[in-house]
C-alpha cells in the first residue's frame, strides 16, 4: 500500500498526472473516470505485480480512501481501446516532459546522474539504451498471440530501456512469432526511445544490442544518427563465421589482453583482442572494429564447440562496435562539457565555419606497442632502421635525457606527496646536480642521432585521422633539438603504416643521449581520444560575422545575470580551482566556442599570436591542421573545457600539463596536404 501512495505521489509532483490529465475533456460526472488516474494506477498495479485487468482491479481496491476510486477492470479496457495514435504520440510527449524533469533533478543529487561504470571506468556523459526482445508466453489464445521460436505461445515484444536508469524507454508489442533481428522494428523502437532522452539530439549515446543487431541496415541507420551535435556508439553481438574463425587464428599472442570486469577488476580466464583488419567482410560500415572474447568452455559449453574451438580449447565471441577506444585500456573515459551556449543558435552563419576534431587528452600512464599513445613504446618492426637527425648541429650540450626523465620522477613523487610544501630538502640537493652541460663530448655535429618516438595514433581511436590509403597508424617523431630551419625550431618526422604489417615488435628503442631542453621530452602518456565540434579562428570568419559576435559579446557583458542564462558554465566551481576571480568566467567566442585547448587532432588552427595565415601545399592545396601540440590541456582562459572526470584534480600541481612539452611558444601544429597526406608537410608555431 505504501508503494503505490509513493509511486502516485512522485507522479504528481513530477508532473506526469497534470500532463497526462490535459490530453482529455474535463468531464463533470459522478459517473466518468478520469483517464490520467485510470491509465496511472494501471501502471503502478502492473508495478506490484498485477498480470490482467481484473487484478488491477482488485489491487487497486485495497487503496480507496487514500487514492481516488479504482476504475473497474471493463472501464480500463475501454481506455486501452480507444487510445488512438495521435492520442499515443500525445501520451509519449508527456512522458518525456515529466522524465526531463526527473533527470535535471537527478543531477542536482550529491553523486549526480546514474553514469554506468564500465570495466572500472565512470562513463560521464554518456546515455546507455539496451534493445532486446523477450517472450512473454500465453495460457489462452490472446489477440496477437503466436508460436514463439522457443515452441511457446505468446507474444515476443521488443523495448528499449536506459541501462543508467533502468527506466523502460519504448516498447512494441508484436506477435510470438516476430522475427528477432527485425531491422524495421529495432528502427522504430530505437526512434521512440529517443524521443524519451531529454537533449538526445546533443547527446552521447551508446546502444548496445545482442546478435539480433548485426544487420547492415540497422548499423547503418545507427551511423546515420550521428550529427555534429550527437554522438551515437554502439556495441551488437556478432555471429561468428568460418572467416572470423580464420581471422582469430592470425591474432599473435601478444594482441590478447586481460579482460575486465564491470568494477575493473581482471576476470581470471578471460581474453580480449581487436579483430579489426583481419576479417575482410565487405558491406559493413565504416569505421566498424570487430573485438573478440575468449574463455576456457564450462561444462554445458561443450555440446556446442564448433571444431576451432575444440582444437585451440577456447570458446569465442565477438562483438561489433563504433566506438574508438576499447574500454578497459585506459584510466579514465573523459568528456568534455557541453558548451554553455549552442553558438549555431545565436548565429546560425556559423555552420559554415563548424569542423570535428579529436580531443586526446594525454594522462601520465603505460601504454602498449598497439595503443595511441605519447612517447610510448611504438609498433615498430624489428628489421627496419629508427629514424635519425643527420642535420649538422650541437648534439653534445644540453640535458641529459636520463636527468630529465629522473627530474620528473622526483617532482612528481614530492608533489603527490606534498601538494602544498612539495620537494623535500634531499630531493631539491638532488634536483640540484641534474644541470645542463657537455655531456656527450664524443657525439661529433655531423653524427646522427636517434629521433625521439613522440606519438603513435591509430586511426581506429582517433576518428579525424585521416592518412594515405591502406594506412591505419600514424607514428610522430622530432629531434629535441630547437636548432632546424631558419627559425631554430625542432624537426618533425611522420610515418604511416599499417599496423598489421608489424610482426616482430623492436623491444631496444634507441634514444639521443643529450636534448636540447627538457620541455622537448614528452612524458609517456596514455589517450583517451573523444570526438568534439569547434568552429573556425574568429580572425578566419567573414568581417560581417566578426562584427556580430564582438557586439553579441558585449551585450553579455552588460548583462547582469550571464551565469543563470548560461548556466553550464560554473563561475563558482571554475573560480574556485583557478583561484581567480569573476572575470575569469567571462564568456566568449575564442575562449568557449570555438577551438578547444589542448592536444588534438583535425579541427581548426588557433592564430592568436600572429593572426591568421593560411597554409598552402608545395603543389598548390589548402593544408589542414592534422596534429596540434599543445603545452597545457587548459589554462584559466579555457576552464569550460576542462573535461567532467578533471574536475576535481584540475587545482592539483600540473594536472594540466601532463606531457610536459612546450614547443615554440607552446603551441606547435603539424599541417599536412587536403589531396594528399604524403605531401611534405608543415610546421606552424604559435
């Protein structure tokens, strides 16, 4: 009794019952049930377990005197009847209106909104929609009843539910023997749930589907829901062929690693491996990986081996998904805020000017030879020579590579440890000794040295990485020397590859004994690549359009209360770790809504410095930003770009400067040809 007065309640004070109650004529009879009250105390009967309308009936008799009078089972049945379309298009409406409610207050909770945690990883931001059918079996034979493929009768609905909520979304009724990879349906339940997600035409979402989903058309149509504003990921189960069986049986030991858990602990016996590349299937999207799954088989396994199970002694599965990065890799997922205001809103002109890049939020960790990484190991083929600098210049003066690597080593232990006091007075004695000087008297000006690995991309993580044909890696190289080319800056090496053309791994990377500076010498770091919208320099935009922003930006300022207007964008949190005041937090084009901070890839290119200058190939293209290089993830000017999972860390000492590199004057992009990426490329520095 208790549970159904909370459940009416809470629909009342969400709104649900008043907007329900406006799709019908207010009837003045003693005799006429209100059809909001008849439709909720339905559901809150089926709640506590009602299976017909007589027992919805009864159930809800217990509750008079405290709930309006029930409505009889044949009243119920006569509201189901006559709901036409229009009038459930009008239901459904109302029901996303009282969820958007419901979940702006679930926000405002102390933990926040319900983000799913995956292999140990909060995913913030993400909205997760599980599609799957059941069978719902009959005693009798009902309308729209039929054999199931389990030999049953009954019906076999199929619905969508949010795997963050546990909330049903939609849900189509169909016959038992409704086919179970139906791409109309899954279509058309997918598109209802939608509906039902507060903001989904902005949100990032991730439908996860059993092998009923590894269809052409719905994966497509899933492809298609992506727009600059809304990201769609998916995971669907795969049907594993003779083919794929092929593909697993070229994996080398090495491309298995330790599957996770949901709570991120390692699952003893378990196995996990990309498939992409080796299985050739035509037809599927793309930008489609295939990850497949491996476990010793249990007992009831046995019976249902195929013969490459029996013989290699695990059991496989595999799964499709979008989705760039393979959790369970990395640390953290990171997600950048929405911006506090949808600029193509307020000057639709600017759509024109709107480009995708990929934000790689560099973090101190230990990636792998097959991971997107900075400075980490490379993929690198044993029998091929490491690039070198064969430039005559000093090679023999500077930092030892091993001093600045111990250097890091000792702030970082002392500043974890201290936060506030920092190096101990041993280790600032010991920070004393590492100096600069001739540490290489042998190493001659003409003598080549090893160029240091400064980062490798895969284009499977990296979704605006575009290179030559047939190549999925992208492997960055420079000379830590600031010594090259009329204005003294460092050498950039790029090589593409394909990944799958690496056998043997080179385990002895060799290294340049001496740098130049320390701020040359990226820190390892892992990636955690996410796909964002920006918009072009406003020195790049139309003067008309300049114009209008410089006076948009203006009114902002004569505005009294921009944080209420404009509420995503945090004063008091953003002032608080930046420990500056309210004028930090001032809103604008080049600072919020254009070109995030930090490494990327694709995107625009920032001119603050210099003003703009376009960038042309020796043969005559446009040349695009492919990789930018950036000394901070954030600065105080760009604290709305901090992403969500940093929040809390980003008042730490160096939190945002995790590689530890500063290129010219801190920003460093590499261009490269629009026609073609094999073109020299070239340096801009700002």
């Amino acid at each position: 009794m208790q549970l159904s007065v909370l459940l009416h309640a809470v629909a009342h004070r969400v709104g649900l019952t008043g907007a329900l109650g406006r799709l019908w004529p207010t009837v003045q009879s003693a005799s006429w049930r209100d059809r909001a009250h008849v439709l909720l105390g339905l559901a809150v009967a089926i709640v506590l377990g009602a299976t017909n309308l007589s027992e919805t009936e009864q159930l809800q008799a217990h509750h008079t005197g405290l709930l309006a009078k029930p409505a009889s089972d044949s009243t119920t049945r006569r509201t189901l009847a006559a709901l036409d379309e229009r009038t459930l298009k009008r239901i459904a409406k109302a029901r996303a209106r009282a969820r958007r409610h419901v979940w702006q207050l679930m926000h405002l909770r102390p933990d926040g909104f319900p983000w799913l945690t995956v292999a140990g990883k909060r995913l913030a931001g993400r909205v997760v929609i599980d599609i799957d059918a059941t069978i719902i079996t009959s005693a009798s034979n009902k309308a729209g009843t039929a054999v199931t493929f389990k030999k049953t009768w009954g019906f076999h609905p199929l619905a969508c539910w949010c795997a963050n909520t546990q909330e049903p979304l939609s849900m189509l009724l169909r016959p038992g023997n409704a086919g179970s990879n139906t791409v109309a349906d899954h279509i058309a339940v997918l598109t209802d749930a939608l509906r039902q997600i507060p903001g989904a035409s902005q949100a990032k979402i991730m439908v996860r589907i059993d092998g009923a989903g590894s269809t052409h058309d719905l994966l497509e149509h899933l492809e298609a829901l992506n727009t600059a504003r809304r990201t769609v990921r998916y995971l669907v189960g795969w049907t594993i062929t003779e083919g794929d069986h092929a593909a697993i049986a070229k994996l080398p030991v090495v491309a298995w690693e330790d599957s996770l858990s949901q709570d991120g602990t390692v699952q003893d016996g378990y196995g996990i491996a990309e498939l992409t590349g080796l299985n050739t299937r035509p037809g599927w999207p793309e930008g489609m990986r295939l990850l497949v799954r491996r476990v010793r088989p249990a007992g009831r396994h046995k019976k249902k081996l195929t013969a490459f199970e029996k013989k290699t002694g695990w059991k496989y599965s595999v799964i499709a998904t979008n989705s760039r990065q393979m959790w369970g890799r990395k640390d953290v997922t990171r997600t950048t805020p929405e911006r506090p205001v949808d600029i193509e809103e307020v000057f639709p002109e600017l759509g024109r000017y709107r480009r995708t890049s990929t934000r790689l939020h560099p973090r101190k960790g230990s990636p792998k030879p097959d991971e997107s990484s900075v400075a980490g190991p490379f993929l690198w083929p044993s029998a091929e020579p490491w690039p070198v600098c064969t430039a005559s210049h000093d090679k023999s003066t500077g930092h030892r590579l091993a001093d600045v690597r111990e250097e890091r080593r000792i702030l970082d232990a002392a500043w974890q440890r201290d936060p506030r006091g920092g190096p101990s007075e041993a280790e600032r004695e010991a920070l004393s000794a590492l100096q600069p000087g001739l540490h290489a008297p042998e190493i001659g000006n003409e003598e080549a040295i090893p160029l240091l690995a400064a980062a490798q991309l895969f284009t499977r993580d990296i979704p605006d990485l575009n290179g030559p044909e047939g190549c999925d890696l992208l492997q960055i190289f420079w000379c830590p020397f600031e010594v090259h080319g009329p204005d003294r800056t460092i050498d950039v090496v790029l090589k593409w590859r394909h990944s799958h053309d690496v056998a043997d791994i080179r385990s002895d990377v060799p290294e340049p004994v001496v740098v130049g500076r320390k701020e040359c010498v990226p820190v390892t770091c892992v990636l955690d690549p996410e796909q964002v919208v920006e918009h072009e320099y406003v020195g790049m935009l139309s003067q008309e359009l300049r114009e209008s922003i410089e006076v948009w930006e203006e009114e902002l300022l004569d505005t009294e209360d921009d944080s209420e207007d404009f509420g995503s964008y945090d004063n008091e949190e953003y002032e608080a770790a930046s420990g500056d005041g309210p004028e930090q937090s001032e809103l604008t084009y080049q600072h919020d809504l254009s070109i995030p901070p930090g490494w990327k890839v694709g995107g625009f290119a920032s001119w603050h410095l210099t003003g703009p200058a376009p960038v042309t190939c020796s043969c005559g293209a446009a040349m695009l930003p492919l990789l930018t290089v950036h000394d901070r993830e954030w600065d105080n000017g760009t604290l709305s770009w901090v992403p969500l999972e940093d929040r809390d860390s980003m008042h730490i000492m160096g939190a945002n400067v995790p590689t530890g590199v500063y290129l010219g004057r801190g920003l460093m992009r590499v261009f490269t040809c629009h026609e073609d990426p094999t073109h020299p490329h070239r340096l801009s520095f700002q």
